[in-house]
C-alpha cells in the first residue's frame, strides 16, 4: 500500500468486505483512491473476474482504464478487472441473453446515427401534427430529452396517458412517445437507453442468471438515475460488496434523471450496514476557495449545519488560490492580465450556458489567441441572436444573403432569422417562407413582399425596416454604427420572443446587447466581423489555451485559471428571490426551491474548477459592497444585480481565515465555519 495515501484514503483503499458510501470533494484524489483499493483486493487474491468496476461515460471509463493498467504492471498483478460504463454493461448481458434465446436480437440504434435522427423527427411531426421538410433542432433535443427520462423510468405511453402525476405533460409529446415506442418495436431497435431497462429486466427474471460478482465499485454515484440504480441492485448478491462514490454538491443532471436522494438516503436503504467514508481534502485548491466553496454550499442544508460530511478542507501542502470578483469587470482586461501573469498557464472562462460564451469566442478570435469551444460545436452564426444580426449586417452591406450562402446550415439560419425578426405568419408559413429563400438567397425582398401579410400592422413595421437598411452601409464601415442603426429601426426587439424557455430567452437579449459593447472595444469593419461569425478561426485542441466551456461541461475538470462570466442575478440563477409564495402555489415554492439548489451546486462545480485564480465577473452592485463590509454570508432578500451566490461566498471571513492560517497567533473573532475549518485542517496528516 502506498505510503501516498492520506488517512482518509487509506481506510477506503483498505475496505474490503461489506457495502461502502464514499463522499468526495472536487479534486479529492478519488481516481487514485479507487485505483489502490482495486490493487489492493487483488493483492488479497480476489479474482479480477469477481470485480466489476461501473464509471459513468467512456471517457471516465478509459481515462480509469489506462491509470488502472499502469497500477497493475506497477504491482505485477495478473490481468485487470472489468472496467464499463453503464450501458456496455448493460449491452453485455443482453448480448449472454440474446445467445441463450431468452430476448430476440434487435439493432442498436446509437445518437449519432442519421436514422435516429430521423426516426426522432418522425414522432415529432406525429406528434404535433404537422408536415413539414424542416424541423428545429432544438425541439428535436427537447423531446429526445423528454423521452429518454421517460424510459428511464420505465414509463409506457399508457402510464404516461394515464398516471395523474404526468397530468400536464403536453398532449403533443404524449403522442410523439406512444409513436416513438411503436416505431422501434416495428423496426426492431434499441436504443442505449433501452438497453439499460432490458437489461434490468433481465435480472429481475428468474430466467436470466444473475452475474456473481464479490466486488461492485460504482464512481460518480450522485449522476446515476433511477433505472442504472436498479442495475446496481440486479447485479448486488448476498455475497457482493458494493462502494459507490460521488459528491451530493456535485449532482448537476436532475434534468437528466440524476437525484440527490440516490447519494442521501436512498443507497443506505437499499443497502444495509453501509460504511460512510469522506474524502474532505482536495489537492486541487487552496484554503480561500475552499472556504468560499463551503460557504455558497451551506446554503443547500436546511439546518446550516457546518459539520456535515460535505465540508472541503484544502490539503495544507496546497498553493494559495485567489479569489477575486470584478464588480462591472471587462472579460478583455481579465484576459490581457492573464496573459500577461502567465503564457503557460490553463486558462477557463466558464458560463451558464453556451449563448454567454459567444463574448468571449469573439474576443479570443480578436484577440487571436487559440481556444477550443468544449459544449458546442455549433457555429457563432448559429446562435439565433447572431443569425439576426449577421443576416441584418449582410442586407445592411450587400442586400442578400450571398455571404453566408456557402455555410451547410444555411436553411436553418433563415429560419432562425425568420423567427427573430418576429413576422406574424400563418402556421406552416414559416418553413414556406424558409424554402423559397433558400433556393434563391438574392430575393429576400420579393419573396417577403409577395408572401406575407404587410397590411398586419406589425409585419409592415418590420417590412419597412428592412428596407430601410438594404444596401445603407459599404463593407469597409465600423461594425458598431451598423449595429445602432438596426437597433433604431427596432429589428432586435422581438428578438428571443421565439423561444418559449425564460433561459433561453435571456441568453438571447443578453447576447444581443453585449454586442456594442464588444463593438465599441474593437473597432472593427463590417466585413471582418462577418468573417470572424460565419468563418471563425479554428484551432487545434493541442495548441489552445483558453478553454470555452458550460458549468456543466466543467465538471471533473480543473485549469490553473478560471474566469466565471455571465453572473447576473437575474440570468442567473434567474429565479425569484421572493421569501414566499401565495398557499396554493406551495407546490411551485418546492420545485423552485429545489431548482435554486440545482443551479448552487452548478456555481459550486464551476467555482471549484480552478487551481491558481478564480475570476468572477459580476455587474457592479452597491448591496454586494455593503454585505462584504458587514461580513454577511446571507442569501439576499432584495432585488440585486449580481448573482446571489456571489453574495453567500463569505469572502471577508474567508480572508481572516487566511490571516489566521498564515498567523496563528493572530487574534480574530472567527466564526464557526471558520473554527470548524481550522479543526479538520489541524486533523490532516
């Protein structure tokens, strides 16, 4: 055994016999834990094959694969034990049943496949009851979302019809799910989805032999759903051992089935005399961040108890992470400074979602600075707001759409544009509309003049905006002045009425409106902002530095730098702060509740990223100025301009913990976070 090892991680490296709940901060050194427990059970003589480690997607599963080969060859063990994900598990046993006759064979339709992409549109125009050659992307998502939570919970179209609790799923969808499930019965397909449910069934049988393994290690437990749960149980004897591992503060897919009731409760009852293990020091950070990290934490316990199994501790051989927050800062300067400290140095700007990173694509391509864009694949152009104002910028210079002809998803560009600029159309007017630009990208004008209603007040109103900015402006003009002139013929103001989600609709009006900003930081001609939006520079993953990411994408990785953006309150978390709610809504009041935990502990993913500075960029906040010097930590109740979570960090504490750290004999009025802190920290090997 490794003499490496803190206390903590030797005692789950040491388990052997019986069930094990295993609670890890960010940058725990879970991995390395796992690694050594494995090596261990070997080394006891447990046979490779009656170990059966599960991780939760294949790049956590090769990624363990390779560290775990490398420890076997270290240790001269035989061969290694059975690392999977989920679902090529679940794979395997339908492929021993499918031998042995017990389920036909089916075809494995996978995400990327064209045909589940068109099966998907299929149900969606049954559904809803349309025809059409074109259909959103984005509905598409949301109802392959939808239905993938329905199967994962083992939910028929007639539960879904007729379980009261599903009472206000949409019609639409209810019937798009009956269709999708027909469908792959007729063509005989699976999905990897489906997989999962067949194979739990399986073990539910008394047919199928259930596979007898001594050891069951599951990582990332607080991500697992309800039906990979119940693949854990089917493969559970009487005999086997199971350890999961994860971080409640850390379950960031409830969206996606995921639930913290798995990783709080609900592993302990489903099996019996658990051991709880804590991994509460992380190597990654130092004790600012940490503190600052317990802090917005704490707010998800009911009780604000300080001594719960979640409290992160930064190892005392950890370097100092700064924490700074940049009331009304400007992501250019953020950037420069980071350059300037560092030219080596990982470097992550993080945002809620991918329509926040469209500021910061845009001043690395400025900048020419390398960068890798992790959630989106997706084109600057493509993002509805830009799509708006590229399209006006193309009409403003040259009167079509020649421009951006050449790009593959022109259709869906016009479409977009279309719906941005807010035209009252009949139903099905929309993808007519589409197609006829499409074919001839040199008649803007004709085909909306010809088709559309202009004796509707409103569609004559756009109509004439758009004239006036046909052919206004050369190529060779600043960018910005375009930019006022269609903002004063009011083509953005319908901008994000399209979308039917509050999020989606504030990433638009904010994408939209940074763009002066940007605009009137870099003077920039017309045509090499066209450029820079429909032909952005690419660069290779080796060679970048800077590094776009989600909050979600975030998870499970760390960069020396980290520059959080987009940390308004009221885009994010963007839920009220109201202290209540009228009775009869108390239901609403819960799911908001819960809602606001989900997205802390997203800012808690996020935050924790970082190694060497975290930078937060918030609007400027006089309220935020008046909680630092009064010491606060509280959840403000008045309305406010940076996010709430900024105010829950306890930073001023958090630096007199620092002094008292630095300066043990300096005499401070701590509180008790700080005094719990300063406890575990002595308690360190």
């Amino acid at each position: 055994m490794s003499k490496k090892l803190t206390k903590e991680q030797r005692k789950i490296a040491e388990h052997i016999h019986g069930h094990a709940l295993v609670k890890a901060v960010p940058g725990s050194g879970k991995t390395t834990t796992l690694i050594m427990r494995v090596t261990n059970l070997l080394t006891k003589g447990i046979p490779p094959q009656s170990i059966l480690i599960l991780m939760y997607n294949k790049a956590a599963q090769v990624s363990f694969q390779d560290k775990l080969n490398v420890a076997i060859s270290k240790y001269n063990l035989a061969y290694s034990p059975e690392v999977r994900t989920f679902n090529s598990y679940a794979l395997k046993l339908i492929q021993e049943a499918q031998k042995s006759k017990l389920i036909k064979r089916k075809t494995l339709l996978r995400p990327e496949d064209y045909k589940y992409q068109g099966l998907l549109r299929e149900c969606y125009l049954f559904g809803n009851q349309i025809e059409g050659s074109y259909v959103d992307n984005n509905d598409i998502e949301k109802l392959e979302l939808n239905i993938s939570n329905w199967r994962l919970e083992e939910l028929t179209p007639d539960d879904l019809e007729n379980d009261p609790n599903y009472k206000d799923v949409d019609t639409n969808n209810k019937r798009s799910y009956r269709k999708y499930c027909e469908l792959l019965e007729q063509y005989n397909l699976r999905t990897f989805d489906d997989s999962l449910i067949e194979a739990v069934q399986l073990l539910r049988s008394n047919q199928f032999p259930t596979p007898i393994f001594s050891q069951v290690i599951v990582d990332e437990y607080q991500d697992v759903n309800y039906i990979q749960n119940e693949l854990i149980k089917g493969i559970t004897q009487q005999s086997t051992s199971v350890m999961v591992v994860g971080d409640v503060n850390q379950c960031i897919y409830e969206w996606r089935g995921s639930r913290p009731d798995f990783i709080e409760g609900i592993f302990e009852r489903d099996f019996k005399e658990s051991k709880v293990y804590n991994l509460s020091y992380t190597f990654r950070y130092g004790h600012q961040l940490a503190y600052v990290a317990n802090s917005v934490i704490s707010k998800n316990k009911v009780d604000n108890n300080y001594s719960d199994d979640s409290f992160c501790i930064s190892h005392p051989n950890n370097a100092d992470t700064e924490v700074s927050i940049h009331q009304g800062g400007n992501l250019l300067k953020i950037i420069q400074y980071c350059e300037k400290n560092s030219t080596t140095d990982s470097t992550a700007i993080i945002a809620r979602s991918n329509a926040d990173l469209i500021e910061p694509e845009i001043v690395l391509q400025l900048l020419n600075l390398p960068y890798s864009v992790k959630t989106s694949k997706q084109k600057l152009v493509s993002r509805p707001e830009i799509t708006l104002f590229a399209l006006l910028m193309c009409l403003a210079i040259d009167g079509d759409f020649n421009r951006v002809s050449p790009i593959k998803s022109f259709k869906p560009l016009i479409k977009n544009f279309l719906k941005q600029l807010g035209f009252r159309l009949p139903k099905g007017m929309l993808n007519e509309l589409t197609e006829a630009i499409t074919k001839d990208k040199t008649q803007f004008y004709k085909v909306i003049k010809d088709s559309v209603d202009l004796k509707h007040r409103l569609n004559h109103k756009i109509f004439n905006s758009l004239k006036d900015i046909q052919n206004s402006f050369k190529a060779e003009d600043d960018a910005s002045e375009v930019y006022k002139f269609i903002n004063e013929k009011d083509l953005f103001s319908n901008i994000s009425e399209s979308s039917i989600l509050r999020r989606e609709s504030n990433d638009q009006l904010r994408g939209i409106s940074f763009m002066l900003q940007l605009l009137n930081t870099f003077q920039i001609t017309i045509a090499d902002l066209l450029t820079i939006l429909i032909t952005p520079k690419e660069y290779q993953e080796d060679n970048v530095k800077y590094h776009l990411t989600t909050m979600h994408g975030s998870k499970g990785l760390e960069w020396d730098n980290v520059i959080i953006i987009g940390l308004e309150d009221n885009a994010y978390p963007g839920i009220s702060n109201e202290p209540s709610v009228p009775k009869e809504l108390a239901s609403l009041q819960t799911k908001v509740h819960d809602e606001l935990k989900e997205e802390r502990r997203l800012f808690y993913v996020a935050i924790t990223r970082a190694i060497k500075h975290l930078h937060l960029i918030v609007p400027k906040d006089k309220l935020l100025d008046d909680w630092n010097r009064k010491g606060w930590s509280s959840t403000p109740k008045k309305e406010i301009e940076a996010t709430r979570f900024v105010f829950e960090m306890d930073t001023v504490i958090a630096n007199e913990l620092i002094t008292k750290i630095k300066e043990p004999k300096a005499q401070l009025n701590l509180s008790p976070r700080s005094r719990l802190y300063l406890a575990k920290l002595s308690s360190a090997s």
